[in-house]
C-alpha cells in the first residue's frame, strides 16, 4: 500500500542513487507535474449489455445518455450516444474492468468536443459487481482512475488538442462521475 496520499506528488529519487544502470545524464533534472482541475462531469447511462467471455476478457458495453461537465474553462453537456466498452477479469477476490469510453462533449458555447477515456476500474469484486444497484457504495471502496484523450476543431479550445488530463472516477448507479485535471 503506498503512503502517497491524495494530492500529493511523490519526487523521484536522486538518479545517483539509483544504481542498476549507469547513467549519462544523471544532472538532468525533469520538473514535478502538477494537476490543475479541469472540470467535474456526471454521465447518465443506459443499461448494461452484457457480449460475453471473448478472445480478449467479458465484455459488457453501455450507452450514454447524456449528461454534464462544469470546470474554470470547460462547461457544457454530455451529447447522447458514447458508450463504454470494458472488459472485466477477475482475480481472486478482486476485480478489474478495462475501460474504454467515448463521449461527445457540447460546450456553452457551442464548440463539440471528443473525449476518450482509458483506464481501469479495481477493487473488491463483491463491491463491483453490485455498483449498479447499490447506490451507498463510496468511491473510496474501489478505485477507477482514467487517462482522458480530447480533440476539437474549434479554435477556442484548441488547447485540449495537445494537453494531457487524468480523472479520478467513480460509479454510482446508472451515473459515472468524475474529475478531471491537466497535468502541468
């Protein structure tokens, strides 16, 4: 279990203390990222389809229905129509979903904005399977954590085309909630 807690960023090494490899730039020092929260976004969803055990894990898909994002510099609606594709594995008593999402964002203003996600969902399996039915269940007794992907044509927010952004995730319902931040 690490000790890094939440918002924290845990500083690498000196690279001279790390002696399996021999280093050729060992004074090369990369700045720590930093996370600027992007938006806070709540997904509506449809039922779960259930594909089955395929060549690569159980996949389930879902749709979107819709839904809303609000941040300093990003706000608007969920279009109807993304979905999810995961694949769920079991290990043990544990349980991993493989998520693979795709959103249409509208902005305030008008821009369209895509948004994929990848990332992973883990945590005890009894607790997993029953995050569609059982609305007390916290975010804090799984973890889904998501590597967000955004394009745009529109010119106003031609920075999400290069950014990198991350989101702490959870499932509540037939909602997916989470925030996002740009890492600086």
């Amino acid at each position: 279990m690490s000790s890094i807690k939440p918002g924290q960023v845990q500083a690498p090494p000196s690279i001279t203390s790390l002696k399996g490899t021999e280093w050729t730039k060992p004074e090369y020092t990369l700045p720590l990222p930093a996370l600027e929260f992007l938006f806070h976004l709540e997904c509506d969803m449809e039922s779960f389809r259930h594909i089955g055990e395929g060549p690569y894990g159980d996949r389930s898909t879902v749709i979107f229905k819709g839904g809303r994002f609000e941040g300093p510099k990003l706000k608007g609606v969920i279009l109807p129509g993304g979905g999810d594709w995961e694949i769920v594995r079991d290990h043990g008593d544990q349980q991993t979903a493989h998520l693979n999402t795709r959103y249409n964002l509208q902005t305030h203003d008008g821009a369209n904005i895509y948004l994929q996600t990848t990332g992973t969902r883990t945590g005890p399996r009894s607790v997993l399977e029953k995050l569609g039915e059982d609305t007390s269940i916290k975010p804090d007794q799984f973890k889904m954590r998501l590597h967000l992907m955004m394009e745009t044509g529109d010119p106003r927010y031609s920075w999400v085309n290069s950014g990198v952004f991350i989101a702490s995730s959870g499932r509540v319902g037939s909602q997916v909630i989470y925030d996002a931040y740009e890492v600086l």
